[in-house]
C-alpha cells in the first residue's frame, strides 16, 4: 500500500511530542509505504483527553477521571470514548494531553496545576492565539517563555493537582 501526504508545516517536518529536537523529514508530494508511515508516526504526538465522569453507574464514580477520545453530543452534553466506551463528562472539566509529562513521568493535561520550584507554580492551558500549550502563572512571576515545553526543558516541572479539584492552589 502506498500513500501520499501533501500537507506539512512550513518546514516539511512532524515533529516529536517529546523533543523539538528530534525531527523526522518528509518531503511534499512524496509516495510513502504504511512501514515508513508507522516509523514517521514515531514522532508525532498522542492525542488524548480527560473528563470527570458526570454520573454515577455501575462502572464509574461522578468526579472520577476518564481518558480517552473527546465528543460533543447534542444539546452540550460531552463525550469521552475509550475501547467502544463512551461516558458522559462534565464539558468544563475537560482538557486535552499535551504530549508532555512532569519530572515524575505523568501526563500533563489542560487544567493542570505545575510546580517550578517551592513558590512558582502555573496552570496549563491552551494558548489560542499562537496554538500552543502554556503557563500561565498562578501569582506575580515572570517566565523567560510561557510555552509549556520550555518549561519543562528548563525547569523540574511537577504536576500538583488541577483546577477543578484543588482550588485552594489557585490562590496567590
């Protein structure tokens, strides 16, 4: 099986969910086998959700996370889906993956509350304007970057809760 890909970013590359170092060059218009696709796909990042269950069933708890495919239904109601599963979640608690993980190896999602060090901490969150993952500080403090793989790259980031259950670290 052959397939062609016609679009890239400005440079021709996709680029890695772990570094921006590591890139794998394609090249526009070029014919690619599913073998070199499966190895390209290496490098690109996992897109995953996260929700809190919005009722109680047999299988899982209101409030409890669940992970997987996002959905919008009808009428604002949202969906996550996981293995042929989907479960109604509370649409204000869900946040995308950002293909990232904290010093201590766990995903970092939207909604994310992380530590820089004992008094800096920052809430991840989707910059739409420029289309990147940031850290928005929680009180008065100045970051060289605001986007999220800097600081990482740069700082021992630790995720320490989220803002939907754990308020009290929203405050300054």
């Amino acid at each position: 099986m052959i397939i062609m890909l016609n679009s890239f970013n400005s440079n021709g590359y996709l680029p890695s969910f772990k570094s921006e170092t590591k890139y794998k060059k394609m090249e526009a218009g070029k014919e690619y086998t599913l073998e070199e696709l499966r190895t390209i796909g290496e490098y690109m990042r996992e897109y995953k959700f996260r929700g809190q269950v919005r009722y109680n069933s047999k299988k899982y708890k209101k409030g409890e996370w669940y992970y997987g495919n996002y959905r919008r239904g009808r009428n604002d109601r949202s969906f996550i889906e996981e293995d042929y599963e989907e479960v109604e979640v509370i649409p204000e608690t869900v946040g995308q993956y950002t293909g990232l993980h904290d010093k201590n190896g766990k995903e970092i999602y939207e909604g994310d509350i992380v530590r820089f060090s004992e008094v800096d901490t920052a809430i991840v969150e989707w910059n739409e304007k420029y289309a990147y993952f940031m850290v928005k500080p929680i009180q008065d403090y100045y970051f060289d970057s605001d986007i999220l793989g800097h600081a990482i790259e740069y700082n021992n980031v630790e995720i320490i809760g989220n803002i939907y259950e754990n308020k009290k670290l929203l405050e300054a």
